[in-house]
C-alpha cells in the first residue's frame, strides 16, 4: 500500500476487528487484514450469554476460554493493541463499539452454528444500513461449508466421498503470519477485565486437574503441535487407537477456540518427518471436524435432533439409576471408568475411550445419547459444537454416516484391545493397579485370593459391573428390532 493511501486510511477511523472463536495473532485473516489497511485497529471480545438459541459454553470450556482470552490479551499487548472485552448481546455490544469508536470498517473470521450465523447476519445488515462495512473471513475450516457440496449442490452425509470430494479441491492454503505490529486505537475505551467475565470456577474450584493438563493460548498450542510432530505422529495410523500412547495431538481445546487454525496444522503436519500413511490418516482426522462442521452448518439442530429421524421412536431413557456412576466412573467397567474419570479430572478423554463410553451409555444403559452429549458439552474442555453432536449422534447409530445401532462394544474386550498392559486403566483407577492384566478388565472374574492380593473388595473398594454385559446387549439389540419392524 503506497504512503498516501495509508495516511487516507489512518484518518479514516478504526476498523473492529472481533474475536470469536480464532483466539490468536498468527493465521488471523480478520486481524492480518484489518493490519494491511493501514487503519488503527480495536480488538474486541463479546462474552454473549444472552443472545437466542446460542448454546452456552460448558464449565470446562469456559476455563479454557479464559486462559485463551489472558493469553491473547497478552499478545495483542505485545503487539501494541489492547483487548476489549465486553458483555452483552453481541450484536448490540458491536454496533455500541462502532459507534464509540467511529468505525466504518469491521471485520470478522466465519463461524458456522446456526444462531451464530444468524448473529452475524443480522450484525452485517444492520450496519450496512447504517454505512459501516463488514468483511468476514474463511479461518477455521479449510474450506466453507458452502463449497464443498456434492454434485447436486446438497451437504454430503457420508464421510468417505466428503473426504474424496476435499482432495480434489485445491490444497488449504498457507498460514498467514502474525502482524509485526498493530497500530492500536489512541482512544481509552471502556472494557472489562477477563476476570470480571467469570468464567473460572470458585467455589469450589475444580479446576486443579486442568492447570496441570493445559496450557492454553497459541504458545501452548504451537509447542503441544511440533512435539506431536517430533514424535507422536510417526505411528499414528496404528497408535491413536491405544489411549495409553503418546500418538494423539491433544489439539483439539486449542482447535475449540482458535488458539491454532487448522490451516496452520494441516501445513506444519506437512513438513514432519512422517510416514505417508501416518500423514494421511492425522489429515483425514482433521478433516472429520471439518466434515461435523459442514453438518451442523447444514442440520443446525445436530445437537438436539436424531438425524435419522426413525430414532424419534426409539424407547431411550432419559433418567436412569446408574447415571451418576457413569458420570463419576463408577461403571464396575473399568476402560469404562477410567475414561469418565480422564474426563473429569483432565477435560479431555481418549478419542477411543470416547466412542466406549458413550456406547456403554447408550446401549448397555438405554440412555438417550443426548444425556451423554450434554455431560460431555460440560465437561469437556475440547467440548465442540460440531463434532461432539456428529459424534454422539455417530455412536448413538441415528447420526449421518453413523455406525449401526447393532454394533455394540463389550467394554471387556475393548480393553483387553486397546490397553492391553493395562496403563491407561491403572492410571486413571488406581484402586485396580494390583490386578493382574488378565483380570484387569474384568475384576469380577477374578477368584478371591487374585482380589485379595490386589487388595480390592468389590463392591466396597471398587464397585460391581452395573449391568451385565451379555444381557444389556440383548436388551438392546431387542430395541432395535422393533425400531426396524416399526419403521
Ligand atoms: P487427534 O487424533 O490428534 O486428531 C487431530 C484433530 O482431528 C483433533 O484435534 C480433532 O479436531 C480432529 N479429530 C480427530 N478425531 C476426530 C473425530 N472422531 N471427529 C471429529 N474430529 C476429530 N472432538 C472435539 O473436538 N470436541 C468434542 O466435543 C468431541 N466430542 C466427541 C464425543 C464423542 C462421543 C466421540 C466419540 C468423539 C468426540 N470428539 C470430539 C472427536 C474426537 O474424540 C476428538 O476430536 C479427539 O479425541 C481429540 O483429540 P486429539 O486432538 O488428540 O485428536
């Protein structure tokens, strides 16, 4: 840009730049543009618990929020721009912003969820009408919803061609750098702390579990990125089934809230000294969220509505007696309690481990998957609008794509499988770390003395199983029989 068109721009007023879900400096086309006009730039954030329909963020995501938050305050500060943060109907709080600012000019990256884009839009005619422009960016999907669509025009539903149907199009495109610097407003405007947003627990605070696992914020994710890199990406294909194994990224709360773009993995997984097929198949994983995403963005009610809408009739269960022992990981199944304890101690579980519990809830206890989404939603700092509904739906057998209901995992075998010397369970259930691997996925087959020894009394100091497993099967597969006659 020539130095006359610059100083035009400098007169022009601030252009807003609003961060949403893309909390970072690095690949931020909002805020790499808003840099490039030669404008002064007013970062802000909208804490928005009260616009319709938007789904409020669970307890451990709003933690995770927070320290994204501090993380990017500190650097924007760096950078030479402040954070705004305000509270409020996000529509309203913007076109407030705008006019305290005297901006003509705001910027934003894409989101999908349906009450979102609804935001948006409503945000952009507003001020259209009253002369201000908007710009919206494509940041945190590699490509938007509405290019990738099958031959007739409509949203894919099955993953494989969605997956064909993405190599096709040409390759995401490179990162965009962070801003040298950014030229903030010389105006004081009025903000609140992160702090007074409270978005951290306190009494009591539950959050000693996740300070220990996160480090929230683009450093973090950057560092977490290139040792996955260096190390967990060679075996992967194989490895990220076993969830005592370092093959996973563990990128996923960082992907929640844009503390890294995909873009940005999709490139640097590219230069890593790893195997075709290991590269391939993180790719493809990558490309499962975008896939969550372009179907909520089609089916906005994912997260409440069967997507095969034949489960309306299914007799799930909405309460049960054996909830809250699932919740705390007090199955008796012990792959099953070790996951729901990584959870609640870590925010995070297993991807592997994920798909075992939610089926253990759906289809030994007749859970309605719902119940299953929403404690995740809550607890997970990871917890994603797209790919938990997708995923729970996946799992549930009602959802796009989904594996069939009849598929049931037996939690023994599961185990047996996929933590077969046991560190994963004796980990996360350590009253059980004194049996032997042969019964540790199944203690009560274990004869008196072997528990004895491992100083385990079930019932007492581990619980029995809550459902037996062969019976729970039949139970559900007598289920969905009569679904299939009443369909
Ligand atoms: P990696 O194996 O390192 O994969 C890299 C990235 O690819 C992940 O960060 C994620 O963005 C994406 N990815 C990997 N597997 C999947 C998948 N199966 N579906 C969609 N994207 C995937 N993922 C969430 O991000 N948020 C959720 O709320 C969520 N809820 C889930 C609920 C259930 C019942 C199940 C079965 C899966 C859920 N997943 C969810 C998908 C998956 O379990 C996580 O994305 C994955 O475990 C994250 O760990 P990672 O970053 O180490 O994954």
């Amino acid at each position: 840009m020539g130095g006359t068109r610059r100083q035009e721009n400098q007169n022009a007023g601030p252009v807003l730049v609003w961060f949403r879900d893309d909390l970072r400096v690095s690949d931020n086309p909002a805020l790499f543009s808003a840099v490039q006009s030669g404008r002064a730039v007013v970062c802000v954030h909208v804490r928005d618990t009260v616009s319709q329909d938007l789904r409020r963020p669970g307890a451990a995501q709003d933690w995770m929020l927070h320290h994204g938050l501090v993380a990017l305050e500190k650097s924007l500060f760096a950078l030479g721009a402040k954070l705004v943060v305000r509270s409020g109907p996000s529509h309203e709080v913007i076109a407030d912003l705008v006019a305290e600012t005297g901006a003509k000019l705001v910027h934003w990256n894409r989101r999908h969820s349906g009450p979102e884009v609804a935001i948006d839009k409503k945000l952009k005619a507003a001020l259209i009408a009253s002369g201000v422009e908007t710009h919206s960016f494509q940041a945190n999907l590699l490509h938007e919803p509405t290019t990738l669509l099958t031959g007739a025009g409509g949203p894919y539903r099955v993953y494989s061609p969605f997956w064909r149907a993405f190599e096709k199009l040409p390759a995401p495109r490179a990162p965009l750098p962070a801003p040298m610097a950014i030229q903030g407003h010389q105006q004081e405007i009025e903000s609140l702390a992160v702090s007074d947003l409270g978005l951290l627990p306190t009494r009591p605070d539950w959050a000693g579990g996740l300070r220990e696992n996160w480090l929230a914020g683009e450093a973090g994710a950057m560092a977490l990125l290139q040792e996955f890199l260096q190390v967990g990406i060679i075996g992967y294909g194989q490895g990220r089934d076993f969830p005592s194994k370092p093959h996973v990224s563990k990128l996923s709360p960082y992907l929640r809230f844009g503390m890294i773009s995909p873009f940005q993995i999709w490139h640097e997984a590219g230069k890593a000294a790893a195997p075709a097929h290991d590269l391939e198949k993180f790719r493809k994983e990558l490309v499962w969220r975008e896939f969550s995403w372009h179907l909520l963005f089609h089916y906005p009610d994912l997260h409440w509505r069967n997507f095969d809408q034949r489960f309306d009739e299914f007799p799930w269960l909405t309460q049960s007696p054996g909830l809250d022992a699932w919740k705390k990981g007090m199955t008796g199944y012990p792959i099953v309690d070790a996951g729901m304890r990584q959870l609640w101690q870590t925010g995070y579980m297993h991807n592997r481990v994920r798909m075992i519990v939610a089926s253990f809830l759906i289809k030994h206890m007749m859970v309605d998957w719902r119940v299953g989404e929403t404690w995740f939603w809550d607890t997970l700092v990871d917890g994603d609008p797209a790919s938990n509904s997708a995923s729970w739906q996946w799992v549930a057998g009602c959802g796009a794509d989904a594996a069939p209901y009849f598929r049931i995992f037996n939690p023994v075998i599961q185990g047996g499988k996929f933590d077969p010397d046991g560190a994963y369970v004796r980990k996360f259930v350590p009253e059980l770390s004194g049996l032997s691997d042969r019964y540790l996925h199944k203690p009560w087959e274990a004869p008196l003395e072997v528990l004895f020894k491992a100083r385990i009394k079930l019932g007492d100091t581990y619980p029995k199983p809550l459902v037996d497993h062969a019976r729970a099967r039949d139970r559900a597969s007598q289920a969905f029989e009569s679904l299939k006659k009443a369909g």
